[in-house]
C-alpha cells in the first residue's frame, strides 16, 4: 500500500512524502518535525526568527595528515545579540538523515537544547563557542 501524505512541519514549510503504513506516516512524520519543525532559538528565545546555514570548513583532522573537507548544517539565530547556533550530524547507517546535535562528546545534553552561542574568532577564522566545543568535525 503506498499512502501519499502532505505535511506542513511549521507554517510556510509544505511537504509530500509517500509512505507504506500507518508506522511509517508516523515515523516520517517524527523525523521531519524533529528537524524542520523547529522554530525558536531556544538560547535567547526571541522572535527574531532563525535561519538554515551551510558552511565548508577545511581542516586537518587530529591522527590524520591531509586536510579534509567538512560540510555543517545548522540553524542560526537572527537575533543580532545572540547569533546562537544549533549543529546537525548525520549518522554513519543514514547519511542523508540529520539530526539536532543536543550532546556535548561527551555524551551530555548541553544547555539550551544545543543552541550555543559564539563568542569571539580565533586566528584563522573559527569561531570559538562561548560555553562548549559543538564545532567538533565528528560528521
Ligand atoms: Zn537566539
């Protein structure tokens, strides 16, 4: 059975999918919210809104010799005070999926849902987060 489901995960943000059961409307239907149906920054929780942003960032990973190429997804806080970001990964079994970045390395929900703010560059032009390490090229 193929059931063709249409899906607004926030307002302004239209989708279509097909699933094959009723577990996988659901199930599609929890991922795409998960990702798409955030609105808010949760650091500063203002109506400035947020914004999806793709970087490439070159660098040599530690144990490795030639430099490698990283793409991060992340949504970034319009508010000009706070500029708080909150990364996605992907994971190895699914590539093509993301998910919010909540956990430190370590394995512990970091504060504010995963939205960190930066503060500050340091050379070369990385910016340094301002409470914990989220730019980490574990992705
Ligand atoms: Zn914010």
């Amino acid at each position: 059975m193929s059931i063709d489901v249409e899906f607004e995960p926030q307002a302004g943000l239209k989708m279509k999918f097909s699933a094959t059961s009723q577990k996988d409307v659901v199930d599609k239907m929890s991922a795409y919210s998960e990702i798409f149906g955030i609105s808010q920054c949760q650091a500063c929780k203002s109506k400035y809104g947020i914004r999806w942003q793709t970087r490439n960032v070159t660098s040599t990973p530690a144990g490795k010799k030639k430099p490698e190429t990283f793409t991060y997804r992340e949504l970034v806080c319009k508010n000009s005070e706070c500029r708080a970001r909150l990364s996605f990964g992907s994971l190895q079994e699914d590539p093509e999926s993301l998910f919010p970045k909540r956990k430190d390395a370590d394995g512990k929900y970091l504060p504010n849902g995963g939205w960190v703010v930066f503060q500050g560059k340091k050379q070369g032009g990385e910016e340094v987060p301002a409470s914990n390490d989220a730019a980490d090229a574990s992705f």
